[in-house]
C-alpha cells in the first residue's frame, strides 16, 4: 500500500512524489519549476510556528519555499 500524505505533514529529509494538487490557486510559478503532478520533491527546511516549508525538486535542483497553507492542498506518496 502506498503511503499518501499531504506535503504539510512531512519531517526533513522525506523524499515524496507528488500525486495531486486540490486546488486551482496554486501560483503559476510552482510549475514553472517543475512542481507538478509526478515530480519528486525533498524537504529540506521547515520553518518554527506553521511557517514555510522549503521543497528541493529534485528533477532541476530547484528550491521552493511554499506556505503551509498550500502544503497542505498537496498530496504525495512517500519514496
């Protein structure tokens, strides 16, 4: 069975795939680098008090700070 989890909910260092993103809000600059559907991203920082979470998508190296708030709107499966 898959593990799928919404990106809000990972510790530093899960590597996950995304699966689905629940919203039509999310900012046209999370495709731009390559976050979308099928790409596998890596946490590498989490801000104190439900602050930002900085993702490492790993196909282009890109960094990306996203809300929490949006991180939740994501779902992905553990890798």
């Amino acid at each position: 069975m898959q593990d799928v989890i919404s990106l809000d909910k990972l510790k530093i260092g899960d590597r996950v795939k995304i699966n689905e993103i629940q919203s039509l809000d999310i900012p046209a600059k999370f495709y731009e680098l390559g976050f979308y559907p099928g790409s596998v991203v890596e946490v590498k920082h989490k801000a104190p008090l439900n602050g930002p979470i900085c993702l490492n998508i790993l196909e282009n190296n890109a960094l990306i700070a996203i809300r929490k708030s949006e991180a939740k709107l994501i779902v992905a499966e553990k890798i």
